[in-house]
C-alpha cells in the first residue's frame, strides 16, 4: 500500500484512507466498557438449512480455490451456494470448530477430508496448494486475527463486513496483506448488486441534478438474546452492534451515492438499561454527516425496531428511493422527477454473490484493482470510531482527508 498524503477525497470514496490512524479516539467496542469474549464456537447446522445432494459442477479452467472460514449462516445460506454461480472460484477447503458439520457439509460440497481442517489444524493450508483464497465469514471481532494467519499461510483474503472492529486492526491486516504480497478484499456485495450499481451510475450521471440529502435506515428488531448466546450482541464479537453489523450498509450507500467523504459528523447512540440485548452494545445509533460539497447525510440503524431497509438520495433536481436498498434480493429503485415516478430494474441481485467472488478471482489472476480494498474497509472503520466520538463527547466530530480525526 503506498503513503499518498497528496490523495484527493474523491480517491478516498473510492479507495479508502491510508495513513496511520494517528490520535484516534477510542472504538465503539473500548466506549462500551470491558468485556469477555463468551460466545462458544461450533455451532451445529442451522436449523431448516438443506444441505447440496448433488456433486458441485466441475470447474472451469483457471478457477481459484477457496477456503471457507466458518461455517455460519451467512456461509451456509448465502455465500457457499452461490460458489456454483461463480465462473472462477469454487470451494476447496472448509474451516469449522464443528466435527460433526464439517463432515456433513464437507461430504455435501464434495471437499475431501484431507480439506477439511479446526481451528486448531489451520496452519496445515499452507501446504495444500488448491486452497488460493480463504474466505472469513466468521464473527467480526475473528475477522484480523483470522486475516494475519491467511496471509502467513499464504493464501489471499476475502473478508466479511465489517473488516474489523477497529481501525487498528484493520491497519494490521493491510499490513499482511502487504507482507505476504497477497489480495485483501471486502466482501462488500452491494457494489456488485445491480440495483446499487445502477444507483451508483445515476448519481454520477447527476440524475438528482445537484445532491442535497441522503438518508439511509437499516433497522430490525432482534429477539430475546444475551451475550453468551448470540455474538452479535457481544462487545468482544461484534464492537457497538447495529452500526457495524448492519448500518455499515447505510454508511457504505452514503459514501457511493454521494462520491463524498464527510468533514464534519455528529452522532447519537443509544442503549437502554436492563435489556440483555444491550448489556453490552447499542440498541441504535443515529448520525449527521456534513460533505464538503455542502449535502447532509443522516443515516440511522437500530436492533430494536420495526424493519426497514432503505437509501434515499434528494437533489435539486429529484429524488432516487431504494426500499429495500440493500437486501439479498426484492429490491426496488424509483428515480422521482417533479410528478414523474420511473421505477427500474436494472438486473437480478443474486448476481452479487458470486460477482464479488469473481471480482476476487480475477485480481488474483489478471492482478486487477479491487473495487472493494482493505483500505475501503479501514476508511469505514475510521468513520465508525468518529460517529463513537461524536456520541460519546456530544460534539460534532471533524474530519481529516483520510477520514481520520483532526486535532
Ligand atoms: P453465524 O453466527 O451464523 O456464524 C459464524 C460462524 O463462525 C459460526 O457458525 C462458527 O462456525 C464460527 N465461529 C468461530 N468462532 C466463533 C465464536 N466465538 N462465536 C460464534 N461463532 C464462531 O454468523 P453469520 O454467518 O451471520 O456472520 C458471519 C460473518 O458474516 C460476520 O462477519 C457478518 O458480519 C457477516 N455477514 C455478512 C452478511 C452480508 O450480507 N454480507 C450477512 C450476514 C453476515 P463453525 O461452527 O463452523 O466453527
């Protein structure tokens, strides 16, 4: 990664920040207090899941092979399915604290034992040479340390979002990507999703003519849980909660949407007392954003409300509305204009999974850029620990070119 103190705030929408985090107040994560890390790995298949009975497809020439990393929800519901989509990665080598899951899923995307490995049997990856890539789709406050021992097995790295749960971790995983000269990817999936990627397209094309306000909301209203029983409402596993789990997709749309980075944040953050849910995050977080260009930004995002998934871009000249904005799929995208409504469909979100795998898969090969870098994701850690600040000191929070701290 290289230092370029000269980088413009438009290359740092697309690219992230890069200089040290200098001075940097403290996460959302330390703001909440002390904590444990008490969640149990190895849980069992999640319920309802069916597992693949028919072989996977042969692969293509070429194609890179992955480790998973985590045998969740996410990775089981979403990601390892959508591998038979993908025109140039598929599933090498799984990664599980669960015996019993390892083999049944193992046995169901057909991965030798020889590839199925603990957590403990990790390190022997580096010996197998049909595992490229490892993709960590296990809890957040996992994701760096995880990353680090990729990189020194030496494979490349996809990662889930959020990349960390700091800044500084996230400095520490550019680090070794760097070291072990190996790709690090965010899975941020949006910027393969159609829908996102047409609304990307008419903010550049200024179809709102000049932007004055986006507001984005990425709410829902989490069951009864405790820390020991759900990591992501443990502090050590999932830092403040809503924001990074869940309204990161806002930040993100605010980000891509306006081609801006923020000079000036204020926040509030919430958490009610006597909730087992929030013993130890928050329940929601709500933030101002000033750009330079003069637009605002609110975005907000909550584990305790009703639901409501959505991105709404206004200018001088219309409005663009997503509701949803951000889902797995059933997105909408209406461009307002005056009295005119033109609702588009500009493709089909499934695409996105195995996009963002390709997207990897071909930077590894061809060594093209990645659209979504650790230093995008480090860029949106940093914004995380200002929006913190903001709420935790009750002042609007200034911002330096990098999207760090000033003063
Ligand atoms: P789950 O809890 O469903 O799965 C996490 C898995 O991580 C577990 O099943 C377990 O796998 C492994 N694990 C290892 N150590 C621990 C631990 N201490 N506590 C809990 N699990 C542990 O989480 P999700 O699949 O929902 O989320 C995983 C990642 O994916 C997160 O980073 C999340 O932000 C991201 N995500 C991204 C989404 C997106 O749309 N891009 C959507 C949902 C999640 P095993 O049993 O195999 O050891």
């Amino acid at each position: 990664m290289t230092q370029d103190h000269g980088i413009t705030r438009r290359r740092l929408i697309e690219v992230g920040g890069t200089a040290a985090a200098a001075g940097l107040v403290m996460s959302g994560a330390a703001a909440l207090g002390p904590s444990r890390n008490p969640v149990a790995t190895g849980q069992p298949l999640p319920d309802g899941l069916t597992l693949p009975t028919a072989p996977p497809r042969a692969h293509l020439p070429g194609s890179v092979g992955f480790a998973i990393i985590g045998l969740g929800d996410y990775a089981l519901r979403q990601i390892m399915p959508r591998f038979a989509q993908s025109e140039r990665a598929h599933i090498t080598a799984l990664v599980s604290g669960n015996p019993a899951k390892l083999r049944a899923v193992g046995e169901a995307y057909g991965v030798p034992p020889e590839a199925r490995y603990s957590y403990d049997s990790f390190a022997e990856i580096a010996a197998n040479p049909a595992v490229e890539a490892v993709y960590i789709v296990l809890p957040t406050g996992l994701h760096a340390a995880w990353a680090e021992r990729a990189f020194a097995a030496g494979k490349h790295v996809m990662c889930e979002k959020p990349m960390a749960l700091s800044s500084a971790e996230c400095e520490r995983m550019i680090a070794a990507s760097q070291r072990a000269n190996r790709k690090l990817m965010i899975a941020y999936r949006c910027h393969f999703e159609p829908y996102n990627r047409a609304a990307m397209e008419l903010m550049r094309d200024r179809a709102v003519g000049d932007l004055r306000l986006i507001r984005t909301e990425h709410s829902y209203r989490m069951g009864p849980t405790t820390p020991p029983q759900n990591w992501r409402v443990s502090r050590a596993l999932a830092g403040g909660g809503p924001l990074e789990d869940y309204g990161i997709y806002g930040l993100q749309a605010a980000l891509y949407l306006s081609g801006e980075l923020p000079d000036r944040i204020s926040a509030s953050a919430y958490r009610p007392a006597n909730d087992p849910r929030f013993a130890e995050i928050y329940a929601h977080v709500a933030t101002q954003w000033h750009f330079p260009s003069g637009a605002a930004a609110q975005i907000v995002t909550s584990y305790a409300s009703a639901g409501l998934n959505m991105v709404e871009a206004r200018g001088t000249g219309g409005a663009l509305v997503m509701r949803p904005a951000t889902n797995y799929g059933g997105l909408t995208l209406a461009l307002e204009t005056g009295r005119d409504r033109r609702d588009l469909t500009p493709g089909d979100s499934e695409v996105q999974f195995a996009g963002q795998l390709d997207h990897l898969a071909s930077a590894i090969r061809e060594g093209t850029a990645i659209i979504t870098p650790g230093e995008m994701g480090l860029r949106d850690l940093r914004l995380i620990e200002a929006i913190y600040a903001a709420a935790q000191s009750g002042r609007t929070v200034i911002l330096n070119a990098d999207a760090t701290i000033a003063g």
